[in-house]
C-alpha cells in the first residue's frame, strides 16, 4: 500500500484538528534541536557517520518508534526534505502502522514526485519550536525504550 503524501500546510492542519496526530520527526538530534514542528517527537532513522562521512541506518529506530507511538495511532512523518521520511514511513507500515503519511518537502523544502519544488514548514510560516525535553527528546524516547541512545 503506498504512502500517503502531504504538504506542510496540510500536516498543520491535520496537527491542529486532531491532538491525537503525532508528528514523527526523523531528523538527526542536531536538526532536532535547531527547530522542529510544534508537537514533534524526535527518533531519527538514520545518523550521521562523522567518520564515514555518510548516514547510517539507526538500529534502534523501529524499537523506539514502537515504544512509543501506539501502531494505530495517526502518524505524519517528517523530515529535512521528504526522503529520510518516506523510508521511515515505509518500515512503520511494513511493522503494522496504518495511519502514517510521509511531509513532502520536510522542514527545510523540497520537491514531490513530479520534481516540483515544495516549501517546507519553516519556509510556510508554520509553528517552530525548540523544546528538546523529557517526552519529546531522542534520548529520552530511547531511554524510556530501554535502548539507550
């Protein structure tokens, strides 16, 4: 079944309608914390290898996603552009997920499948925030996960 795909308006819109939407946002932490959607959670899907110079899958990310986002809730996933989003919102819907939509164009813009450029939510004018704490944070989601980080 594919993906459902939304704008960033749409995602407000769907967020403010409903208190019950979570907004999974993919992200590294440091992208995280520099800004993120009102009401986002941050488990990314991939981190940055300084080494390698290249994004590694996070081997925890699904463990963590199930410990705290309950399979039937409504799920729009976001990230920087859309991609990292789309693969996440891929593997919740190969893990029982239902309700999971993927942000086109992300938080910092981008563009949908037919190459059109996409403003992000930062870019729309759309709430930001900062809050990084218990509940909302990677580490904390993590820790409550038994996974550590």
């Amino acid at each position: 079944m594919a993906i459902a795909q939304i704008t960033p308006p749409q995602a407000h819109q769907t967020l403010s309608q409903d208190a019950a939407v979570v907004y999974l946002d993919v992200r590294t932490e440091a992208e995280f914390q520099a800004g993120h959607p009102e009401r986002a959670v941050n488990i990314p899907v991939v981190f940055f290898d300084q080494a390698a110079g290249r994004p590694v899958p996070n081997p925890h990310f699904l463990a963590v996603v199930e410990a705290a986002i309950p399979k039937e809730a409504t799920v729009v996933v976001g990230c920087q552009a859309g991609g990292r989003s789309q693969r996440a919102a891929e593997i919740m819907q190969q893990a029982g997920y239902t309700q999971v939509s993927n942000m086109m164009g992300g938080f910092g813009g981008g563009q949908d499948q037919q190459g059109q450029a996409i403003a992000g939510w930062q870019e729309a004018g759309l709430p930001v925030n900062a809050d990084n704490g218990d509940g909302v944070s990677y580490a904390s989601l993590a820790e409550k996960a038994g996974v550590g980080g």
